[in-house]
C-alpha cells in the first residue's frame, strides 16, 4: 500500500460542526474538503482525486443525505460513505443503509468515535483489497451468478450453467475490470488476442451470450451494459434501471 496522504469529503451544512470535523481530521493526518450542499458534493466527488472517505449529513439544504448516497452508489462510486444524522430511529439507520452507507453514526456524536469508525472503514477497504487481489482471479460473484475461474464452473440462482471457454474468459476479464468502460477493441486483443482485429461484431456476440446467462432481463441488462459508442461496463451490483 502506497502512504499517499487520505483525503475526507464531509457533506454538512452546518458551518460551525463542519469546520470542526476538518480541524480534527487534519489533527489525525487527513487533508479534508467541505461540501455544505448535495450539489457542491457532487461537484467535488466529479474530480478526478478519489476521496479515502466520505462523511455525509442526512440534514442538507437541497437534498437529503439518503438521496444523496444512492446518487453517488449509482454513478459507480463505492468510497466508504458514513452518515450522520440527528435522528437515530432504527428505521432511518436501515434506509441509511440500503442507500448504500457503510456506517451511520446519531447526532450528537463523540468525535473519537466518528474518527474510530472512519479508521475502521479505511482498515477494512484496504484489507479487502488485498484479499481481493489474491482470490479475484479464482471466482466472481455478481447478482444471481457465481463462477469458478480454477474449476471451469459457473451457477446461476445455485443451478450449475455450462459456459464455453472464451465465455468464461470474457466473463473474467469483466469481473477483473468492473466499473470501467471497456472498448471492443481492448476486448479483441486482452481476451480473444486478436489485437487490430477488425470484426467488433464477434464481442457483441459474445457479450450477449453473457447476458443470456446471468441477466434477469438480457433486453435490460444491469450487469453488462453498453455504453454508446465506447464499449461496455460490468457493474457487479448490477445498474439502476428504471
Ligand atoms: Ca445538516
């Protein structure tokens, strides 16, 4: 892990606490940016940077801090995100929670804690990054799917599915690269090793043949999305479609 300085976005209107939270961060080594708006903090989530972090009030002038996270979820951003919030009914906690947080913390808090369990956050991120380098290759699991790269294998809602071997490596290369756009071309020569190979038919073949397999709904697929233009993205919690 390379020691580069762990940048925190706090979400929170109220000037007084938000400009605590920054004095405290930095005391432990975070560099911090304010947002005091849903739309500032889009803004800054929109830079290049990634942030280690972000600490979200649900109370926010334009938008709720809910809202909010599920927008973030669904741009394909899974920073750990820790809501706070003057409420601490078990209803809100839970919405926190299927909005996409990792961590909700009631108002009024004790700072050590917050900064506690934004450390554990970090741990835990970094931790299931290694993990994540050492078992990647070897299984994937998305939506209804599970496959084992070693074992030639694949379910689908626990029924065994049989997958040719360029599926299976296309299926790899995918669940290696999630998020990304991918273009037919990088998928010709990293998969099939056909670098300038002029058919990009073949991968749209292929890529439907995926969603046969493992989407609900091959016409709307969440998993393997077009992207106009540019090629593809695997999104492993799967797309908002509406
Ligand atoms: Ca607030």
């Amino acid at each position: 892990m390379t020691e580069s300085v762990r940048r925190l976005l706090v979400v929170e209107d109220e000037r007084h606490l938000a400009t605590g939270l920054k004095l405290n961060f930095e005391f432990e080594g975070f560099e911090v940016d304010i947002a005091g708006t849903a739309r500032e903090a889009a803004g800054k989530l929109a830079r290049p940077e990634p942030y280690a972090a972000i600490i979200l009030d649900v109370t926010l002038p334009d938008t709720d801090g809910f809202t909010l996270c599920r927008r973030i979820r669904a741009s394909g951003n899974f920073t750990p995100v820790i809501m706070l919030t003057a409420r601490s009914r078990a209803a809100d906690r839970v919405e926190g929670l299927e909005a996409g947080a990792d961590d909700y913390l009631a108002k009024p808090f004790e700072l050590d804690e917050l900064i506690a369990r934004v450390r554990s956050q970090l741990r835990r991120r970094e931790w299931d990054a290694v993990r994540g380098q050492a078992v990647q290759t070897q299984s994937a699991q998305f939506g209804v799917a599970r496959i084992d790269f070693e074992r030639h294998e694949a379910w689908v809602r626990g029924e065994p599915i049989k997958l040719t071997n360029l599926e299976l490596e296309l299926v790899k290369y995918f669940t290696q690269n999630p998020e990304r756009v991918i273009s037919r071309d990088e998928l010709l020569e990293q998969v099939w090793k056909l670098p300038n190979y002029p058919n990009t038919r073949t991968v749209d073949n292929f890529v439907l043949r995926l969603r046969r397999h493992f989407e609900d709904d091959p016409t709307r697929p969440v998993h393997f999305v077009s992207v106009r233009g540019a090629g593809y993205r695997f999104l492993p919690s799967g797309a908002q479609n509406d």
